[in-house]
C-alpha cells in the first residue's frame, strides 16, 4: 500500500509529463501484480468499490476525535480525505507488524456488504499509515485527481514495454483489472492478449498540419478535401449488440451521449466527428456542443436541446470485413452507402470541398461557411487507414488563428525547468468607457514565446511586480505603463466563469508588443464581437 | 487576565497570592509590544524590539535581533547572532551555562535545551514560587545537530504551537531522506534543490544525508556557508560541502544535492541547475496544498517544531498547571488543553513568523 501511496503523492506534485512516465514505469518495473494492475485501475478510473461511500468520513472521524479539533483541522487543510488521513487517530495497539498491500485493500473494500462497509473503512485506516490512510481513501471516494489521465497511464504501459501505444489502446477495452496478462506481455514473459471481446476500439488515424512549403510538393488532384469540423473526434463502434463511443484516445465516452449511441443499430465501426444539431438543418456552435462535453451523465432535456450527431467521414469495418486496408477512395464509397442506411438524423456523411488548386482551396479555407469550421482536410485518394500520425496521407490545414493585442496582468512562476521564471500570463483588454477604461482579464497563456523572449518578460515582471500572492505577481499595467502581448487563440466560447464573459479557446503568445503603448491594446467589444458571429 | 470559566487549576485563587506571598504568573511574565516582559527581573525573552536586557533563546532571527544593550544567551546562540549580525550586534553578552541558575534582580533563571537548532534553549524563570518555562521553539524528534529536549517540570509552560493542529505529525526525518535519495536516483540527470532555512533545518538536512551514508559532496547557496562552517567547528560532521558556483557549466550538477534557502529558488538563481526538482525541507509539507502552490514538487516533512503528538506529549510532561500557547494556531492547542483539564490561554505575541520553519 505504501508505494502505491508513494506513486500518488509524487505523481499530485509533478508537473512533468516526463516525469510521470518516469515514476509510472518505475512503480510498474518495481510492483508485482496484481498490485501494480489495480494501481492501474485505479488511475484509469476502473476500479469500483461501491459499498463504501464518502459521506461515511465524516461520520466516522468524529466518532474518534474532538469535533472541534476536527473542524479546526478541516478549515485549515480544506480537503476531507487528506484531513482525515492526517488527523485519524492511531491506535497502538491495533497496528499490526506490515502494512496492507494494495491487493489485499481492495478486495477487503471490494467484499464489503453495505452494512460493514463502514466498518471495513475503519479497520483498513487503523492499519495503516498517513500516506497509505490517505490513498486508501481516495480509492473510496474514486476520482484521484492525480493529474495522470487514462492515456498518460497507457503511454506508460508503452514506454514500460516498449511497445506502440496505439497497441495498448486496441487491446485496452478487452482487459480488465489487474491486467496480469498485459503486464506478462509487456515484460516478454507471454504472448500478447488475445482480444476476444466485441466492440473494441481502434486506434485513430491522425493528420499532420500543413508546414510552409509543404502544398507546392503535392499534386491537387492526389487529395481529397473536407471542411474540418471543430467538434470531438468520436468512433462508434457497434458489434454483438454492443455499442460504443470512443474518444480520440479509445476512452469509452457511450455514457455521455445515450442518444446517438441509441441510433447505432448497426454492425461497423465508423469514424467521424461528434456534433450538436441536426444535421439536415442545422450544426450547433461549439458552444452548444460544449453543454454536452465532460459529463458522465446527461438529462433528457439536454438531450433535446442540443441532440448529438455524428458527422461520418470513415469507416473502418463493416459487419465482419476489416476495411482499413482499402484506399480511402474506395471505403469513402463504401461510407456513402453506408450512411445512407443510418437515421439521418443523427448520421450524415462529411461532405467534400471541391477545389480546382490549392490557392482555391486557401480562399475556402480562410473563409469557411460555417463557425464551427476551423479549416480543411486533406486526404490522400489511396490512403490506407493506418493507426497513428503517418507523415503524407491526411493534412489538417487550419484557418488562421484569430489575435488580440492584451495588456500582461499577472504573471505566475512555472514549473520544472521554468520554476525560477514567471511563465505564466494572465492578459486582460480594455474596458468601461472614456476615463473610466479598466482592464479585464481574458485569459491566460504560457507558451508561444522563445527562451529569450522568456528571459525579457520574466526581467519585466520582477522590475514591474506591484503586488506578490505567492507564487503570483501583479504587474504594473495601467493606461501608461504595461507590456502588451499579442494573443493568438482559435476561438471564444461564451463563459460565465470569468468577469469579461468569455473564454478563448487555446490562448499563446505570439508576438511580444514592446512598441505599443498599452491604452493601444483592444478592447472587450472587439472580442464580443467576435462571439456574436 | 485569568478567564473565569478556567477551575481546572489547583493553585489557591489568585487573589490571595500577595497573602500567600506566591507571585501570580502574569505578574512574573507577560506580554509587550516589545516581547515577554518580566518585571521583577526586568529583562525580556526574545524581544522584537531593541530593549535594555534581552534573553534570546535560540539564533533564528525573528527571536534573536541585533541593537539591544545586553544579551543572556547559550554560547553557540550568542555565536551565531555574531556570525549573522557582526560581533557588535548587543553592547555586552553573557553566556548562560545549560542547567546553571543565574539570577538577575532577585528572579532566578536558568537555560535547558529545547532541540530546535544549535544552542537553542528554553528558559525557565522562578520567582516567589513560581516557576515559568518559556519553551522559545522546541521539537522532540531526534536531531543530532542540537541537543535533545529536557522537559522542566513548571507551574505554567508556555509552549510554541506553530504545528498546533492535530493534521501536523511529522513523520521520522529518515523517512523523508530516504524519499530524498530514491529521487535522487530515480532522476539521475536532475539536480535536487532542496530549501532549507539556514540555520539549522539546512546543517541537519546535510547531516541526515550523510547519516544516510550519501558521501558525494553537497552543493550549498552561499548563504549557508559560514553557519554550516560553524556547525562543523561544534563538532557537528557535515562532510564535503562545496559552494553551487557554475564552473563547467549546468552537467556539473546532474544528479546533485544542492541545499539552499527556500527562497534561493525561486530566485535567478536557481536557472544555473539541470531540470531541477525542487524540493522543501519543512513540517508545512505536511499539507499538499501548501506543496503545490510553492511548485515543490518532492516535499520533505522535516521540521525543527514540535508537531501535534509531541506537543501535547510535552505539555502533560512539564506537569504544568497552565499552558499559555503563542505563535502558531494557538485555538487548537488550547481546546486540547481545556478537553484534558488543563487550564490554558492564548499569548498573543507580536512579531514572530508564523511560517517560520
């Protein structure tokens, strides 16, 4: 228990994806099973113990300890489960000569009926140590909250069997905890797993942007070109009577969008973009499509209100024929037909951009249709679908980034080889009228600049600071004083979050605008105007 | 002063001290914008303030300031003020002996170790029949760059409580070293930053070090230098240290140790190391929050306080019959003391660091 206790209180304080994959590989190297594959679960999010409940904690701390000690320790920590694995009260005569392992917490949680599952909590809290206390509580309430999502873990398994990760990915939904089998394999002492079960992810293929010079090499008429739609990349896969959504990285998101898996009456695995709308009216904004995202669960009102749909621009296997070795001339047709027999409205086909040559197809790309266009695909003719980031066969070619000239507010010191640097930046524009004019935040960015320009803002920040919040500094910006930044982002959503209203999606640092005066920088009505489109 | 809900004290009613020619407590010591002030004696316990006589109890410099007229304090305190302040930091200097009694206007005084940093001490005043220990900071964990704690039976303790809530339990310094050195190991191509306040958490860090048989040398910030040196002519064996100057550029310090004060690192200073993985030695590591908004990304609980268990544990040692608690979270401690029966009150003093660990 306590390297699993070990493994989460580093991977909370690192900041580093190196160096998570560093501590993961190492806690797989040095771990046995099943431990190591129930750390796993944990981390993914598929552990279950569902006969313990948070609410019990509090219950149970204060039956051991003054309620008001414990208040005062909870007002000061300000999270439960790290308050009461600090303050539970150990008793010496319960400790017993080792700690419990990872295996044996689990299945005792996991064996627990309803009416000893408090007791079974209390029991594992006397046995163990601060960190293991704290740890073993974070299994019960679920939800780490580590800063390890499911595809940084599997990158891990990857990196610690020096295996493709895409191959982690097709396997994943066919395993189950505590892995032993993947683990055997990727330690060259077995086979690789058999995947035996229906509906299983495929890993994705993905395009690589379009770099200077690169069109002037590629002859038009290899391409196919497609508007590319700025919702979320979705696979359904439906076989056996089971159906499926995927995201990009093979998480398993069906439980978000009942609606749209609940028209997959079909047997193939298509590939496509999840949008919101109807598609034989209208598509809805990102915005709309930002109601559905990020919920386990949905109510049926958001259901009508913003309806799911899939926009198909693959297909990868139809009924028992794997298709992925075909041109994409030929499974586009195959797609056609196909989608032709699904519910249109939930299903519809990404439809083609026709275009002479490429500087046709640059004036499309520039002015898209629609606002949740973000630009153009380009699809090679006799591409085969192949797993991955393959260099030539799919280019994704962007619209250019919208950009805003905003006044440096705050700045926050990094992380990591950046902790000694304010990296940082909260950014704000102008607004209030004549006289009045006050900045506002509008979001914050921490890349786009090179290691000198790093090197002058960090300087201009420590000579500017006004005020210092820990690792936070406000910096002089006034209508005479400030550093202006030009702030490249690609969109805005509406937000009720932040004072000026809204939120830009994917903020960096441009240019650095040492040469305007900062009463120069926009206003909020030129980003609200760009809302309203 | 005394709060009417307090009948836990067996000591006669206060208002009959002058009948029973017994001093009350709070005639004996209280508190000034200055610090804790005694009358009877005339001298103050760590004054924040230049004052005519002071009596410090250890070296940090939120308890032992420069300018006042004459100072009573351990030898090695009174050397580290001259190494920090230059050797005219007070007019005249007395150094007490551990364990001698010295008095000054009638009021009895003697020095005992409080096993917080290199010469610290508590203070214990007694006058008329009353005995007060003021504790200065004090821990209870073993620490083999200080001598250990010797608790001083007393009528009222007065006692730190900077890690006063029961969250705070510091694990064995061990542990945490032991933490240390797999990191260490783990990344051999960083270099570990650990911050450590300069006297005393940053010499027993190294000390833990070498302890724990790591014999490579440690890098230290400048700033430690000339306390460590001291360290090391008190007996104190802190191996090779050698200054964290850039000579043959940032590989020098892949895989390195180097100690500094917390503050060193979030300063320029820092960017002359590898991919550094900062790490704090310090009892506020305890809390993850407080790791995580100082970007620490390897905290080491290692404090030179007392944490929960041991606070407690010596406020039932010292026998004392009332606990006045000053700096840190003072509610905690004496809710814990009123739940035992044991009268206890809130010192308000002014001028100390709370985040001083």
């Amino acid at each position: 228990m306590n390297r699993f206790a070990e493994l989460l209180d580093r991977l909370v304080l690192t900041p580093s994806r190196n160096g998570k994959l560093t501590l993961l590989t190492d806690y797989f190297r040095s771990v046995g099973d099943p431990d190591r594959g129930l750390a796993l679960a944990a981390i993914t999010g598929d552990l279950n113990i569902a006969a313990v409940k948070p609410a019990m904690l509090r219950t149970l701390v204060t039956e051991r300890m003054d309620p008001v000690l414990f208040g005062y320790s909870y007002d000061y920590v300000g999270d439960l489960a790290e308050t009461v694995s600090l303050v539970w009260p150990q008793t010496p005569g319960n400790i017993p000569n080792r700690e419990p392992t990872l295996g044996e917490v689990v299945a005792k949680l996991q064996a627990a009926s309803r009416s000893d599952g408090p007791k079974v909590l209390a029991g594992l809290l006397d046995s163990a140590g601060i960190s293991a206390r704290f740890a073993i509580i974070k299994l019960v309430t679920g939800g780490l909250r580590i800063g390890v999502s499911a595809r940084l873990a599997k990158q891990a398994l990857a990196d610690f069997g020096k295996v493709d990760v895409t191959e982690i990915e097709e396997l994943w939904h066919g395993l189950s905890p505590p892995y032993t089998a993947l683990f055997a394999w990727l330690e060259g002492k077995a086979e690789k797993p058999r995947n035996s079960a229906m509906a299983l992810f495929r890993p994705v293929m993905l395009s690589n942007p379009v770099g200077d010079g690169d069109l002037e090499k590629l002859d038009p008429a290899d391409y196919a070109a497609e508007w590319k739609w700025d919702g979320i990349r979705v696979q359904a896969v439906a076989e056996g009577g089971i159906r499926r959504l995927y995201s990009r990285t093979g998480d398993d998101v069906s439980g978000a969008f009942p609606d749209l898996a609940g028209a997959m009456d079909f047997s193939a695995t298509l590939d496509g973009e999840l949008l919101v709308g109807d598609p034989r009216q209208a598509t809805g904004t990102f915005s709309d499509l930002q109601q559905r995202l990020n919920r386990k669960t949905v109510t049926p009102k958001l259901q009508q209100q913003y309806p799911a749909f899939m926009r198909c621009y693959d297909v990868l296997q139809i009924g028992d024929e794997d298709l992925r070795a075909l041109p994409f001339r030929e499974r586009r047709g195959r797609l056609e037909t196909f989608v032709g027999t699904l519910d249109p409205s939930r299903f519809d086909l990404s439809p083609f951009v026709d275009f002479a040559d490429w500087q046709a197809l640059e004036e499309l790309r520039r002015a898209p249709p629609h606002p949740i266009i973000e630009g153009v695909m380009l699809k090679r003719w006799d591409s085969p679908y192949v797993a991955g980031r393959p260099k030539g066969p799919w280019f994704k070619w962007k619209r250019d980034p919208h950009t805003v000239d905003a006044v440096l507010m705050y700045a926050q010191r990094g992380h990591g080889k950046r902790s000694s640097f304010y990296s940082d930046y909260t950014f704000g524009v102008w607004s209030g009228g004549e006289g009045e004019e006050e900045l506002v935040p509008v979001g914050k960015a921490y890349f786009g600049f090179t290691d000198e320009e790093l090197k002058q803002i960090d300087k201009y920040v420590r000579d500017n600071t006004v005020e210092r919040f820990g690792p936070v500094r406000s910096v002089r910006a006034d209508r005479d004083n400030g550093l202006v930044l030009e702030v490249a982002f690609e969109g805005l959503n509406r937000s009720t979050r932040h004072k000026s209203g809204v939120a830009m999606r994917f903020p960096r640092i441009s240019r650095l605008r040492w040469d305007k005066p900062a009463n120069e920088a926009d206003r909020i009505e030129t980003l609200q105007a760009l809302l309203d489109r | 002063m005394r709060e009417s809900a307090v009948t836990y004290n067996r000591l006669p009613a206060p208002e009959l001290y002058p009948i029973l020619g017994i001093m009350r407590a709070s005639d004996l010591l209280h508190p000034r914008p200055e610090g804790l002030y005694c009358p009877p004696g005339d001298f103050f316990i760590d004054p924040v303030r230049p004052v005519n006589r002071a009596l410090i109890t250890h070296g940090h410099s939120d308890h032992a300031r420069s300018g006042h007229r004459s100072v009573l304090a351990t030898q090695q305190t009174l050397d580290i003020m001259g190494l920090r302040y230059g050797e005219n930091f007070a007019d005249t200097t007395q150094a007490a002996q551990l364990g001698e009694t010295i008095v000054l206007d009638g009021v009895s005084i003697s020095f005992h170790p409080a096993g917080h940093v290199l010469g610290s001490a508590q203070i214990a005043v007694e006058h008329q029949g009353t005995r007060i220990v003021a504790s200065g900071d004090y821990k209870r964990q073993k620490d083999a760059t200080c001598a250990p704690f010797e608790p001083i039976q007393c009528d009222v303790f007065i006692t730190e409580a900077t890690f006063g809530l029961p969250v705070f339990r510091h694990p064995p310094d061990t542990e945490e070293i032991a933490r240390l050195l797999k990191s260490a190991a783990q990344f051999p191509e960083r270099s570990h930053l650990v911050g450590a306040y300069a006297l005393g958490k940053a010499q027993r860090v190294m000390r833990l070090l070498r302890d724990a048989g790591y014999d490579r040398p440690i890098y230290i910030h400048g700033a430690l230098e000339r306390l460590s040196e001291y360290y090391q002519t008190q007996g104190i064996d802190l191996g090779t240290l050698e200054p964290a100057t850039v000579e043959g550029g940032k590989q020098d310090f892949a895989g390195a140790v180097v100690v500094g004060p917390p503050s060193a690192f979030a300063d320029r200073w820092a960017r002359r190391f590898p991919d550094p993985i900062s790490c704090f030695a310090s009892g506020w590591m305890r809390i993850r929050q407080r790791a995580k908004q100082g970007g620490v990304e390897l905290p080491l609980i290692i404090s030179d306080h007392a944490d929960w268990d041991e606070l407690t544990a010596t406020i039932k040692e010292t026998g004392a019959e009332e606990i006045w608690v000053t700096h840190g979270r003072e509610e905690a401690l004496v809710r814990w003391c009123e739940l035992e029966g044991i009268a206890a009150r809130p010192l308000h003093l002014v001028g100390y660091e709370d985040e001083g660990d």
